[in-house]
C-alpha cells in the first residue's frame, strides 16, 4: 500500500454542542489498520493510503462547534500559545547527525524511549478530579467542551497516548520507530526516572506515586485565592501544562521525522519516519481541545467557595504565566543538562571525546558555560532564570 502524508482535512462541519462520550470515542471506517513493531495501533489508512486519526470522527468536528460557539458568545479569541515561543528541540538536527555519523547511538535511543515513556503517561488523564462545574462557574457550561471533559474528551485523550486494551498507541509507536530505525536495541525502562523528573514521584521511591504528598506539595505552592475551588485550580494547571507539552513536542516531532527520514543514518526506509508523523497528526485534537477549554474558563466568572467572584482572565493568565516560565527556564535546563550528560556519557572513554564534544557544541543553537548554566549560541542570552 502506498502511504500517503496524514493530516488531510476530515472535519465535517455541525452545530451540535452535545455529545455522548461513545459519539466522542468514534473512529472513521478505515480500508486497512496500522501495524506498527508487530502491535496492531490505533488509526488506520482510508483508500487512498492516507492515515487516518483514531476517534477523531466526532471529536473534531465537536471541537470546532464548541469553538465556533465561545467565539460568537464571548467575542473573545481563542487562547494561543505558538510553537516557535518555544525552542528548538536540543540536540538539534545537525548534532544528532553528528552523533550517529560517528557510531554514538545511544542518545537518539534514549531520546526516542524517553518521548516514548512520557506519551505512556498520557493514559492518567483520565483520572483527573473535576469539580462541580456549575459551583464553580457563574455562567451556563452548558455546550462546552468543559462539560465534555468527562464524557469523551479526557478518555479519547488517555487512549490515543497510552493506547487501550489491546490497541497499541503513541506510547508504543514511539517505541517501534525507535526499533525500526535501531533495529531494536537493547534499552532501559524510562518510566522511574521520568515518574522523578515530571515531580509525578519523589526521588528514590521507585517510581511509586504517593498521592497524598503530591495533593500537599501541590496545596503548598497554590497561586489562586484561598476560596478558589482547589480542584479546579490544580485541574485548570494541568491542563495548561499538558497544553504546552503538546505545542512544543512539535520540535521533537519534526527533529525525530527528519532523523528517521535519513536512510544512511537509520535503518527502516523512513517507516520510522512515517510513525512520528501520524504521532503528529493525532497530536492536533489535543491541543484543539485543550486550548478549548481553557478559552472557555478564561471567559467566564470563577465562584469562590464563599461566593466571592473572580475574573477568569485574571485565574487563567495566573497560572499560564508561571507555566510557561517553568516550561521555558527550569524544565528546559533540567532537561538540557540531563541530555548533555547522557551524550558525554556515550562518547566517554573514546580517544576522540573531546573534539567531539566541541564539535558537537559548535552545530547546537544553545551551550553550557558551566554550573548548569546555558546559553542561546546566537543572542548569548543566560536560559536559567
């Protein structure tokens, strides 16, 4: 079968702004399923080789009613937070290749596993607490797609990252580019030191997440009023960290599409490739939906427990503000500084480690300058803030 570029337009327009969650959870008719690593996925190819997103039949065209419908009600336009305010992915292109044209695999490996592992933990969304939603907002949610967060969205979410039952997803497409292109080497499980990273566990717990610790630390370095629903203010976070996850893992997508694309470099004829880039089109509903609903909270009034009201925008623009510092400076040199030491640890030992560390400082767009301090190469701009 040929395979053609996914991302063709599938949306049917409506006005319907109620939704069952098994509408929600519809798929279209495929002619021919994906098979990935020798896991049967979720999506599949219509007749003209075109991948298809999984669950997207309803959810897509509910999505942009919703939005059609904030938008002539409120007047207002929808939240954005746009890809290029976040940086390139680290190494860039050029280093990777740099890597691999020097026998060092193990860092595009370990890049690959631990996108992989993260995209598994799409699956907790579905456990996500949402408050009474008339308690908390002064004006009618009804025809939302907040309403909808428990009846369709959350779950089509959970199930395209982590896959469902014996349907394979992200997570695992992940894993068979990265095989496909490696021929599958020998890897460590992610998942503990990811679970520490995200601040899901503490460290040297063993990735076990105690629940109540995570519900005081979260208390303890709450922004909003004391009234604020605490539910909705650590609902209204995740969501955004989520969103800003999904805008930047863009970079990944195109810096793991173009590695995989290289048949001099990997093996697989571009099949890897070809994983990430149907990765990248199911990526599109979340961020859509996400950006959704937060629009809509932004709008509207937050009652406090009290009583006391409090401006949306004033809540939303809260906590996005501190996301997107954490998101941009502590996150990103955390992650910048755990990724260099796996390259210096793959090169370690080799007569020629220190001109290839140069050389592979030289083709980034960002470098370390010491005591975990990093700076952008073009505007010697400090990162760590």
């Amino acid at each position: 079968m040929t395979i053609a570029e996914p991302g063709t337009d599938r949306t049917d327009r409506t006005d319907q702004l109620e939704w069952t969650e098994q509408e929600l959870l519809a798929t279209h008719a495929i002619e021919a399923p994906l098979i990935a690593g020798g896991v049967r996925c979720h999506g599949g190819f219509d007749a003209q080789g075109r991948y298809v997103s999984p669950r997207t039949k309803n959810r897509m065209p509910a999505v942009a009613a919703w939005q059609a419908n904030h938008e002539a009600t409120f007047g207002t336009e929808l939240l954005s937070a746009p890809i290029d305010t976040w940086p390139a992915h680290y190494p860039n292109l050029a280093q990777s290749k740099l890597l691999l044209e020097k026998g060092v695999t193990q860092p595009a490996i370990s890049e690959l596993t631990r996108i992989g592992t993260v995209e598994g933990f799409g699956g907790l969304i579905r456990h996500s607490q949402i408050p009474d939603l008339k308690a908390v907002f002064d004006e009618d949610v009804r025809g939302t797609a907040v309403a909808h967060l428990d009846r369709g969205l959350y779950e089509a979410h959970a199930r395209d990252e982590a896959g469902h039952e014996d349907e394979g997803g992200h997570k695992q497409m992940w894993f068979a580019a990265r095989d496909v292109a490696f021929d599958s080497p020998a890897t460590e499980d992610e998942t503990v030191r990811m679970l520490e990273r995200m601040g899901i566990a503490e460290p040297g717990a063993g990735g076990q997440i105690d629940v109540e610790a995570m519900r005081a630390k979260a208390l303890a370095n709450r922004i909003l009023p004391d009234d604020v629903d605490f539910a909705l203010e650590s609902l209204v976070e995740r969501m955004i960290r989520l969103l800003f996850i999904e805008i930047s893992a863009f970079h990944s997508f195109a810096w793991a599409e173009d590695l995989l694309s290289d048949n001099d470099l990997v093996a697989g004829d571009g099949e890897g490739s070809a994983l990430i880039s149907y990765v990248r089109a199911d990526e599109t509903p979340h961020v859509e939906y996400l950006r959704t609903v937060l629009s809509e909270m932004r709008d509207r009034t937050w009652v406090g427990e009290d009583g006391t009201k409090h401006a949306g925008t004033e809540m939303i623009g809260t906590i996005w503000d501190r996301a997107l510092h954490d998101s941009l400076f502590q996150r990103r040199t955390e992650l910048l500084n755990l990724i260099l030491g796996e390259v210096e640890h793959a090169i370690e030992g080799r007569s020629d480690a220190a001109d290839l560390l140069e050389a592979f400082h030289a083709l980034g767009d960002v470098r370390p300058v010491g005591d975990g301090t990093w700076v952008d190469v073009k505007g010697d701009e400090e990162l760590t803030r």
